[in-house]
C-alpha cells in the first residue's frame, strides 16, 4: 500500500474541484448530496470502459473473466474496508435507497405480519421512510417513529420504550444527512439484540466520515452508496449478517440469481449472486473499488481531526452572524452544519452563494417529517468532507455576508 | 403596452447591468416592491408547488384582459414572479398563450427555468398560461 496521505494535500486529487463556477473557484459544500471522485476512479472507470468492457461470470473468454475478477476484487476490497467476515455478505445494490428498498421488500415477504412494528427515527430521509410505510401498507405492519430532542439527537429512552416483542426490525440513520447528528450506533444496536430485534444502519452520510466497522457494531444490515464515498453514482453495498441474507427471499429475478431455471421450479443461486440479477453496474463496482483503494491511502483519525476542525471553525464563524440559527447542535456530530437565517429564505441564499462559486444544498434535504418537527420549510446546508479546508470556509462566510446584505 | 413592448424595456434594462450582483440586486428590489398577496389569498389552492420556495398564484379576468397577484417566500423567486407579472399583467388571454417566453432567456434568466432550479418557476409559468387558457374559453 502506498504512504498515507497528508490529508490537506487531497485537494488537488480531485478534478471537479478545480472548476471556475461563475468566475470564482468552485467551493463545493454540497458533499452530503454526492461527493466528488479522485482522478484514480476516474481513470479506472475509462479504464475499463477502454481496455475490459465484458459481461461478468460466466463468460469463457479473457475479458469476461478480466472483467469478473476485477468486480469481484472490488467486493473484497469493501469487505475488507467494513470489517465484514464474509465476502458473500457484500452485495452491490443502486445505492442507498435501493439497499433499504431489497431488505424492506424482502421483509413484507414474510417476516412482517398485521400488528409488527418498525422502529424508524424522526430524523430519517425519506429513503428510510418510504420503504417501510409501503412494507406497512403491503402486510398491515405498524411503523414506529423514536422522536429526537431540540438538539437533534435521538431520545434514548423514548426509541428504548418504542422496543417491544412486536418490533420486528429497527432502521435507523447512522448519521443524519440533514443535521449531522452521529446516532449512537452501538447502543442502538444492544438495546435492539436485548429483545432479539434486528438492526439495519442507513450508513449513506457516514461513509464519507468514518470508518465503519460492521463487526464491531454487530447490526445484522448496513447500507450505503458508492457515490458519497468518492465513488460512482449508481453503485451501492448492502451488507447483511449471511444467515439473514440466507432467510431472505430473492429481491427481483433475472439472470446471474438462479442456480437452475425450469418452467416448474427455479432455484436460486448462492449469496451474492442471489441478490443481484442481471447484468450489474460493473464499471460502478470496479471504480467504487478504486474509491475505496484511495480511502485506503487516508487516516480516518486524521479525516476525523480535520473534519471536525472545519465543523468547529464554521460553525464559529456563522454564529457570529446575526440571524443565524444552525439546525442541529448535537454533541456527537459529523461535518455537516445546517442554518436558517430568521429573514432571509434559504433557497435565496443558496442561489447567491452559487454566483459566488459556492455550492451548498438549500431544502427539506429529503427529510419533509423532519423540518414538520423544527417547524421550517427547509434549511441551507454546507456538508464537508476531508478535501475541503478552512481557506473555503473564509470564502463561505464572506460570500454568505455578502448575501444576506443583498437579500435584506 | 404590448407583451413585445413591455418584454422589450425589460430586456433594455438588463442589458444595463454590468454583472451578476446588479442584476440579482434588481430583481431582489422587484421582489420587494411587489405587493404581498393578502394571507387570506394563500390558499392550498392557490399554491404553484415548486420544490424549495413556496409560490402562490391567483388571477382574474376582466372582460378577456387577465391581472395576477402572486407572491412567494423566497424574495429572488418573488422578484422573477414580479417580471413575470410586469410583462402578462393587463394583456390578453390569447396573447399570454401565444407568448413563446423567449424574453426570459434574452435578459439572461434562462437558469431558472431549469428544473432543477426547483424554484417552482416553470410551473409559475405553466400556470399563468393555464389561467389565461381558462380564461380564453
């Protein structure tokens, strides 16, 4: 493995942020959306398409089984970088959403009767919301919402009272897109394994943050997708303990799934495969695989340190602005800072910050349950990841004066 | 004052503005001038939905000639309505659905018709021109 990286030195490893945005550099705040890609994922998705294009598994020829290994290399490289004990408990979804979607299909076929509870959070993105209230609606199940104090934070006792012998699975946010609340992850899960509940992370903000080690946390799921961790877009992992995956009926049909097809019985394949029909996002696997090949090159307690550093640097510095509230101020937060001004409207902000080559995310953040509890319509946000620096957050704060003088 | 005519000054006036911050400040100067709708008038009903900004729209029609009243909480979204007002504002039915809104790109506003502006600009539009077609029959 080469040397790790100095972890201010990243910046330049990234094309997209060298772009001139109307005439100013681009500051790109907007990691919690999508992160961008490091020149080496870039290349190695030309690569592919240049030098190894093929259909994977099975094929007999050279290039299928170039193309096969290099996907499947991609699936131990993630096992490896989530501490998964099994290589077969990685299996390559969309993304995020679709990861959710596989598992909550899979429960409603089966392991959700009339009277089951889920146990969600208030602070969820739709994504792990909808998934569940369509399961609820297919089988007569009940969601459950664990309600988050003024601060964002998740009310332990209020999600541990939620628990019960009805409650077949807890879905949860590992860290809140729109507040950055980091939830207590370990603890979520033994108070879930006390009643013998199973535990499934939506994992989309945290790794970009984090390192997430799936043993160590003992959560039967964790989902998330590729393109926030500097990888491609439509191209995610779900990954699940494998006597669950096992119980699980099939997600869609299709070639690659099926061990034998035949008109009166089809078996289907062994895990991964029976997770993933059709033709897959091979160049999304293969370059997440060369995403996680540049995370490898990363400290994450430098990531953290640094992160961190920004959050504080930022958040000090908006504050002094009059008329600024930030919209989540939990103790243990990830590098995202979330703000309302009390006269300006966030969708004016972002699109004057944009003229001045900055892009943040402004609106409900795909959390409308949320905003309904903060009692706003939507919030600006500036999410950071490891590449950006305190230098872009100056631009920020000036840019964001300069707008609320025009606006107000 | 035809659409054409009206449309025409607007574009002038554009042309003046040497950069981006002139131009945002007056439209931002528009949305402030433009009169806010009477709460009672922000019904669910009369809510064009966009993404981020709420817009709320209500029109009538005088003898074949249409007046809006809009309004919305965002104050660049409410200044990009008021030129939307300016121009349709005491003209036909019929000439409001056969104006083709070339005037939006000529003073340089053509990014926030994209959809993903989501500032509910293009359904605004869609609406307008729904009144008058209502409006027409």
């Amino acid at each position: 493995m080469s040397a790790t990286k100095n972890i201010l030195d990243t910046h330049k490893d990234f094309p997209t942020l060298k772009r001139i945005i109307n005439g100013k550099p681009l500051v790109y705040f907007d990691n919690g959306a999508t992160a961008q890609k490091p020149q080496l994922v870039i290349d190695r998705i030309n690569d592919y398409y240049q030098n190894e294009n093929a259909n994977i598994h099975r094929g007999v020829h050279t290039l299928s089984q170039d193309a096969t290994s290099a996907y499947e290399e991609a699936r131990r490289k993630i096992q490896v970088l989530i501490n998964a004990p099994l290589e077969e408990e990685v299996i390559f979804t969309k993304g995020t959403t679709d990861g959710i979607n596989l598992i909550a299909n899979g429960f409603s076929r089966g392991f959700l009767n009339s009277g089951d509870e889920i146990v969600i959070s208030e602070m969820e993105h739709h994504s792990n919301i909808v998934p569940w209230q369509m399961a609820c609606e297919y089988t007569g199940a009940v969601l459950k919402v664990a309600p988050i104090n003024d601060e964002g934070e998740l009310i332990f006792e209020a999600f541990e009272a939620l628990l019960s012998t009805k409650t077949k699975l807890v879905a949860i946010t590992h860290i809140s897109n729109t507040l950055g609340t980091i939830n207590p992850a370990k603890d979520i899960v033994r108070a879930a394994h006390a009643k013998g509940i199973p535990v499934l992370f939506d994992g989309a903000q945290s790794v970009q943050h984090m390192a997430v080690d799936v043993q160590d946390l003992d959560c039967e799921f964790y989902v998330f997708g590729g393109h926030k961790m500097f990888g491609p877009t439509g191209i995610g992992v779900l990954y699940g303990k494998k006597e669950w995956l096992d119980k699980l009926p099939p997600y869609q049909g299709g070639g690659d799934m099926i061990k034998t097809v035949s008109f009166e019985k089809t078996t289907y394949n062994d895990l991964p495969h029976k997770f993933e029909a059709g033709t897959p996002n091979i160049a999304g696997g293969i370059g997440l695989g060369a995403a996680v090949d540049y995370l490898n090159r990363i400290d994450w307690k430098e990531v953290h340190i640094h992160e961190q550093g920004l959050l504080k640097y930022a958040t000090d510095q908006i504050l002094q602005i009059e008329g600024i509230k930030i919209i989540g101020t939990a103790k243990n937060k990830a590098g995202v800072l979330s703000f309302v001004h009390d006269k300006a409207h966030h969708y004016d902000i972002g699109t004057i910050l944009d003229q001045l080559g900055i892009a943040i995310r402004t609106g409900h953040h795909c959390t409308e349950p949320l905003m309904h509890r903060c009692k706003i319509t939507g919030t600006a946000r500036a999410s950071f990841a490891f590449y950006n620096t305190k230098e872009e957050i100056d631009v920020f704060i000036a840019a964001l004066k300069r707008a609320l003088k025009m606006l107000l | 004052m035809s659409i054409q005519e009206v449309s025409g000054e607007l574009i002038e006036d554009f042309e003046l503005f040497e950069d981006w911050a002139d131009k945002y400040e007056y439209i931002i100067s528009l949305g402030k001038d433009l009169q806010s709708m009477n709460v009672s008038d922000k019904t669910d009903d009369n809510i064009v939905k966009g993404c981020q900004s709420q817009v709320w729209l209500t029109a009538r029609n005088e003898d074949g000639i249409v007046f809006f009243d809009a309004d919305s909480d965002a104050i660049i979204t409410k200044g990009i309505i008021a030129l939307l007002v300016k121009v349709f504002n005491g003209q036909s039915a019929k000439d409001i659905l056969n104006n083709d809104l070339t005037f939006i790109d000529q003073i340089g506003l053509k990014e926030h018709l994209s959809p993903n502006r989501s500032n509910g600009l293009v359904a605004m539009v869609q609406k307008m021109k729904t009144y008058a077609l209502a409006f027409s029959k």
